[in-house]
C-alpha cells in the first residue's frame, strides 16, 4: 500500500511538473507572439505615418507651384505695364527734346 501510494505521488508530481512546463510553454508562446503583433503594429504606425507625410509633402508642393505660378502671373504683368510705361515716357521724353532743340 505504501509502494502503491509512492508510485501515486510520483505520477501526481511528474503531472504537475508537466502541467508547470506546459504553462510555461505556452507563456513563452503568448510573450513571443505579443511581440511579434506589437512589432508588426509599430511597423503599420510608421507606414502609416510615412503616407500621411508624404502626402503632406505632396499637398505642400502643389500648394507652393500654384503661388509661385500666380506670383509670376502677376510679376509678368506688372513687367508688361512697366515697359509700355517706359515706351509712353521714352515718347514724351523724345518729343520734350525735340520741342527744346527746335
């Protein structure tokens, strides 16, 4: 009876040794593949982020192509008054000589 509660023992602690490794196992694998999920998340965050930035950038860009078009719109016609203002005064100014010398 003795021999047969021994024997009992060592099979409940070689079951709970078991029980314990298998816990443990399965620990491992729980901790292994939350980092493995966190680190595929933070890889989406950064794509993610990378997208709206570039995005960003791209949005700027046009922004900035459609005010340097208006600003050489406008410069181009201030350049085109500038100059018939230059040929206008060049006019008088001729004719102010002329009339002096005649």
């Amino acid at each position: 009876m003795v021999e047969e509660t021994i024997r009992v023992i060592k099979e409940a602690e070689a079951q709970a040794e078991q029980l314990v490794k298998e816990a443990q196992d399965k620990g491992s694998q729980l901790l292994s593949d939350a980092v493995k999920d966190a680190a595929q998340l933070k890889e989406n965050e950064i794509q993610q982020a990378k997208q709206k930035a570039a995005q960003a950038m791209e949005k700027a860009r046009a922004e900035g192509e459609q005010t340097l078009k208006a600003a050489e719109s406008a410069l181009t016609g201030e350049i085109q008054s500038l100059k018939e203002t230059a040929v206008q005064k060049t006019d008088e100014a001729v004719d102010l000589v002329i009339s002096k010398l005649v």
